[in-house]
C-alpha cells in the first residue's frame, strides 16, 4: 500500500507528464479525482483527497479527471480548482478572455487583461465595447442600446473633443448650444434672444437687423437706441441705429444746445462770429462741445471743424477725429462723416495762420479726405466760388499726387490748371504734416507755404 501510494504522489506531481487514458498502468488502484464532502462522484471509497477507483472496474477504466480539481491536465488551458468566473480560469478550465461574458475582477484599471465590463459580444453599439471597456461619449461608437432621454443616449459619437464640429457632447450641434459650430456659425452665446449681441439666429447683432440690443449703454460701442430694420437714412431712426432727432436750440449754454452753426445762423439771424455749444449728432455718441463759428462769411453758418498744426501726422479726416477741445487752439477734428451730411454737399474753405486763402469749394467725395488714396480725379463735382458768387465747376482733374499728400483744392483760377491758386496740405513720405501750399505750378504740383496752424471751417 505505501509502495503504490508513492507511485501515486509521483503521478501528481508531473501532471503534465500523467500517462494518456488509456496507459494507466496494470498496477493503478487509484486516480486523481479529488473527493468532494468526503465523497466520490461515483460512489467509491474516499482515501484523504482522493477517491479510489471503483472494485468493480475493468483493466481499461479511465478515470473521471475533471475541470476544477485544482489539476491541470495537457488538454486543460487551466485548472484553478474553483468553480469562480471572476478570474483568470472560468468555468470548462478556459482562460479568462475578453468577450467570454464573465467579468474579470482580479485586475486593477492598469493592468493587462482588466475588464470594466464584458458582456459576452464584441457588439461596439452596446454598453460594453469590444475591449471591455464601458462605451462613454467620444469613443467613436454610436451607441444604439438607449432611447432618447435615457441616460447616455447618443445623437451621435464622431470620436472626437471638439466643440466646433457638428457633434458636440454626442449631440448633435445646434444654433443656441453656446458653442460655435466652425463654417456654419458666426457666434453663438447659448441663449435665443434677439437684444444681444449675439442673435438668436446665430449671427452677431449689427444694426439694421430689426432688433434693438439692450446689453449696451449709451457711449459704448455697438449700442442702438432704435433699429427700424430698413435702410431708410431719413426715417425716424437712422441707418446708425439712433433716432434722427437734433437740438435745435441756440448754442448759449449746455441746457440750449444747438446743431451745428448753420442751425444756429439760421435760428438767430443777428448771432455774431464765436464760440458755441452744439451736439452735432444728436443722440450719437458724440458728446456736446463747444465750438467756434463763422456768422459772416459768404452769409456765415460755418463751423470750425478741423484745426491743424504743423507738428501733426495725416489722417483720415472723413472717418476719424482728433485730439483737443474745438473752443481752444489745440489739434482737433471731427470725423467729418459724423455731420450727416454727403461729402460732395459740403462746402468748406481753408484758413492758414488766421486768414482764409482759398475760396468756397463743394462737390469733394469723401475720398479725398483719407490720405491713402490715390490717383482718384474729381472731375466734374469739384466746384468754387468766392462769398457772395455763384458757384462755378472745376474744367480740369484735381487728383491727390501721392501717398504723402493728404487733401488738395483748387481755387477760381483755373482749378488745377499751371500758375492757379488753391490750397493743397501736403506731407513728406512718413505722412508728417509739414505745410501747405496757395500755388500750384502744374496739375498735381504746388509750391509749398509753411504754417503754423491751418483750419477747415464747412457748413
């Protein structure tokens, strides 16, 4: 008996060397079934952990080896000895595998062969992806498993982070989710309201789009104190998103403001030459000033709108304003665009050092008050005319002559024709102003005359 014990011990501890089935031996009396309860599966006798191999069996019995004795044999991935599906060996001595439907639980989230989920497919439109990992928005897997309103319902999954394509969050990209769908949206600030500055429909609130933003506050860029939604200039509201209405009060004091000085001369006839309060734009955001006006000359009404010195740079004198107060002798200008009035219907003339020398020009574009355009004639609009006169049009092209000059005139002699007078503000290559000139020497030539202060006076 101990003999044979022995020989059994040898067997169990080369279980990958155990005989085949049918070479067990002549001298075998038991084989490798581990008793359960103290029982044998077949009835026989149980000797420690072993079960015997039953009297009654023949020379080529084979014994009942099993999956889960804790023994494993050459046809046997594994053998744990446990019945548990939670770890490395499940059930039929398989290893554990992603997609065999048991939920590993003896691996950390780090580990090779960690499973958050395993639900026995490898369907990538479930819960449980195809690695065993739990499907979660951005995956790139449209999850088709859940109905809208269920929690992780996707609209769609295109795999990425970004909020500015047509999938965003696994939802499907809409004007008002606050973001910015790249191509399709201009803005979008996550709320439908028309009074921002971002519309409901997605676009950035501008004037003239029907609706009045209610985020700004008089002064602040973009603000609208009415939007009729038309181009109308000359309705109640006007095409600048403020009510065309202008005081119209005499210029004595903050409290009895005028429009500008042409209002004034017309209100009071008798008004002298001098300093006055305006709001020249009404309820735009230009506040009220004081400024000088001319109530004498070719029947008064003009405004001092520009005052150079000679130590300035060239600007746009149609779109931008300068420093300084227009009741000092300080560098100002108003952006002349502001006066509501076409530029070709202004009628202005040049003062230099105190005193006027040219005569009354109109019919000037806007163009030639911006000193980055060139070139650009202004045959038959240019006109002139000395207090008093009526006007006559301009025969020859007046053009500016370069990037350093910034705006030039002509006079009653001849316009731009050789040896005529007139008035040019010039500037070297830098747009440094420098001086002016009365005499032009050829069309586009004049000879130049230094200053120290030059004025724009218009009506």
């Amino acid at each position: 008996m101990f003999a044979t014990h022995y020989r059994l011990m040898l067997v169990l501890g080369c279980s990958a060397c155990a005989p085949t089935p049918s070479d067990w031996g002549g001298a075998k009396s038991v084989y490798v079934e581990r008793c359960e309860g103290a029982s044998c599966a077949t009835g026989n006798e149980c000797k420690g952990e072993w079960c015997l191999k039953p009297e009654a069996a023949g020379a080529d019995y084979v014994p009942q080896l099993r999956c889960g004795d804790g023994l494993q044999q050459r046809w046997e991935p594994c053998d744990d000895g446990n019945q548990g599906n939670a770890d490395d060996c499940v059930e039929g001595c398989r290893l554990a595998r992603c997609g065999d439907g048991f939920l590993r639980q003896n691996r950390t989230i780090h580990d090779p062969g960690y499973e958050a989920c395993d639900d026995g497919n490898l369907d990538e439109t479930d819960g449980c992806l195809s690695t065993c990992r739990t499907a979660r928005c951005g995956d790139g897997h449209l999850r088709v498993d859940l109905g809208v309103g269920d929690e992780g319902y996707e609209h769609c999954d295109d795999g990425n982070r970004s909020d500015r394509d047509d999938c965003v969050n696994c939802e499907l990209a809409r004007c008002g989710d606050g973001r910015v769908h790249e191509g399709i949206e201009a803005c979008d600030d996550g709320n439908d309201q028309w009074d921002d500055g971002c519309v409901a429909d997605c676009e950035p609130a501008r004037c003239g789009d029907g609706h009045v933003r209610t985020d700004k506050i008089l002064g602040d860029l973009g603000y609208e104190h009415c939007d009729d939604g038309n181009q109308d200039a000359g309705d109640d509201c006007g095409n600048d998103c403020y009510p065309n209405t202008l005081p119209s009060g005499l210029g004595s004091s903050p409290e009895d403001l005028g429009h500008q000085c042409a209002q004034i001369r017309s209100a009071h006839p008798e008004a002298p030459s001098g300093v006055y309060w305006v709001d020249l734009d009404g309820m735009r955001p230009m506040p009220p000033m004081q400024i000088h006006c001319d109530m004498e000359t070719d029947g008064g009404g003009f405004s001092r709108l520009i005052l150079l010195q000679s130590d300035l740079m060239l600007w746009n004198a149609w779109t931008d304003g300068l420093i300084g107060q227009s009741e000092g002798q300080a560098p100002f200008g108003i952006a002349l665009e502001r006066l509501g009035v076409p530029a070709t219907e202004l009628e202005f003339y040049l003062v230099r050092d105190g005193v006027r020398v040219t005569p009354i020009f109109s019919g000037v574009p806007e163009s030639a008050w911006d000193p980055s355009i060139n070139d650009e004639p202004m045959q038959g609009t240019l006109s002139y005319h000395q207090p008093g006169e009526a006007p006559q049009t301009c025969p020859e092209p007046l053009a500016h002559a370069g990037d350093h000059w910034n705006w030039s005139f002509a006079s009653a002699n001849g316009c731009a024709a050789p040896g005529a007078a007139g008035a040019v503000v010039l500037g070297d290559l830098e747009g440094q102003l420098v001086e002016s000139a009365t005499a032009f020497q050829a069309p586009q030539e004049a000879q130049a005359v230094a200053f120290e202060t030059l004025e724009v006076w218009l009506r």
